[in-house]
C-alpha cells in the first residue's frame, strides 16, 4: 500500500479518536443533546475526502460524494434499528443495526447509482422517514448530565476503540475496491463507538438519547458537507474548498443545534 494511505489512516486514526471521547464525554457533561450535536458533525467524511483529493484530484473527490448522502440516510436507518432494540441488549442492538446496514449498503453498491440527484431523493425520503419514527413513534427525551465523571484513563480507552473503529472501516474500504470506496467513507464508525460508550457509560437509555441527537446531527451536516465539497473543490479546489465546506459545516452545525434544541425535549437526570 502506498504510503499516503498509512498517513490516511493515522490521520484517521487521530481525528476519529479525538472525536469519540470528544462528543462522548460532552454528552456526560453538558447531555445527550450537546454530545449528539458533535458525534454527527462530519469527522471522518472530512479526512476521506481531503485525502482523496490530495492522493488524487479535487475532481476525484468530488465525484466519489455521489452516493454519501444515501449511505448517509441508511446511516440515520441503522442508528433507528439501534434505537429499537438496544433494550434488549447492546449485542442485539449493535448487531442488527449493523446487519440492515450491511444490506441496505450493499444493494446500493449493487445497483450503481450515478447520478446526485437520486441519492438526495433517497437521502431526503430516509432522512423525513427516520425523523418520523423517532419524533413520532418513539419516546426518548433527552437526557442530562451524567452524576459519573470520565477519567483520564477511560477517555483515553474511549479514544483508543473509536479510532480502532474508524481505522478498520478506513481499511475495509480500501480493501473492497473504489466500487465501494464513498459507501465505507460515511460507514457509521463514529456512531458505533459512540453507542458503545454511551450505552457502557449511562446504559440503554442514555445511549438512545444520543444515538437520537446524533442521527438528527448526522443526516443533516454530513450530508451537506459531502453535498458542499462536490461543488467547492472543483470551484475552489483542495485547500480553499475544504476551508469553505468546513465553514457550511459550522453553519448547518449551528442551525441544527438551534433546531434541536428548539424540538427535542427537556432532559432528564
């Protein structure tokens, strides 16, 4: 393997780990609703993105956004079967969110979508469909700050398995092929750790009030960054398109926090 993708993946590796015990710690201190906010904001999608450009072209990477505003609907779909089950034990839970995922992914690399236009529509259909579900058919408020405090020891397991994690999704994709280079590249890696920590941290239902947030965070910002770079690095190229698509980011980030405050409902201790 070439040498830029070792640096891909410690890249990876670094910003991915960072992120975990970021948005999972946030979430025992300030409550699921802050701590979903930031595990659904684009963190690895950024790094694919950035260095398939820099290995290859702007226009490469523009082209390879194509299909991550559906994976990333799927995405919001495996966290909702997550949502369903976990209850029942985060073996069963993690397992079949992990099962629908694979299928549903695996049929869309399948058909070979190749215009934009159709993954947005399967991206705003799976987006309004799993808002339903979890606004409307589900009861999971909010919750608040964990009494629990995270050590320094255990942020730094936590950092250590969410950049595990990412690693090995960053390496299948390389493994599978470019065929299913974009689908791995929003490959939910960031909402598996963070489940997992969540659910070890404040059980069930606290990791539901989570995974809830940051599939609301997730669908909206990443979607909309992969949508921002399609267009800003053939405009703008590599480094002033990154620049410009963070800051879209930052801006739906904003909007979606004011949103969400605005609708989910009060936490709970």
């Amino acid at each position: 393997m070439d040498s830029a993708f070792w640096w891909k993946l410690g890249l990876s590796f670094v910003v991915g780990s960072g992120w975990v015990a970021l948005s999972t710690i946030t979430a025992e201190r300030y409550g699921s609703t802050i701590g979903g906010l930031i595990g659904g904001l684009p963190s690895t999608v950024f790094v694919s993105l950035l260095f398939i450009g820099f290995t290859q072209t702007p226009l490469v990477a523009s082209e390879t956004t194509t299909l991550m505003p559906l994976t990333q609907g799927i995405n919001g779909i495996f966290v909702i079967a997550y949502l369903l089950l976990v209850r029942r034990g985060l073996a069963l839970g993690l397992g079949s969110a992990l099962g629908v995922w694979v299928v549903l992914a695996g049929s869309i690399a399948a058909v070979g979508i190749q215009h934009l236009w159709v993954s947005l529509c399967g991206w705003a259909v799976c987006a309004v469909g799993c808002y339903v579900v979890v606004e409307r058919g589900m009861s999971i408020p909010a919750r608040g700050e964990l009494r629990v405090r995270c050590s320094l020891s255990q942020g730094g397991l936590r950092a250590l398995f969410g950049g595990a994690v990412i690693v090995v999704a960053v390496w299948a994709g390389k493994l599978l092929g470019p065929a299913y280079g974009g689908i791995f590249a929003t490959f939910p890696a960031m909402f598996v750790s963070t489940l997992v920590i969540t659910y070890r941290a404040g059980g069930a239902e606290f990791s539901r009030a989570v995974g809830k947030a940051m599939m609301m965070s997730g669908m909206i910002n990443v979607a909309l960054y992969t949508v921002a770079v399609r267009y800003l690095y053939v405009r703008y190229g590599l480094l002033y398109g990154t620049v410009l698509a963070v800051v879209v980011s930052c801006v739906t980030g904003y909007v979606t926090y004011r949103s969400m405050g605005d609708r989910l409902s009060s936490p709970r201790r």
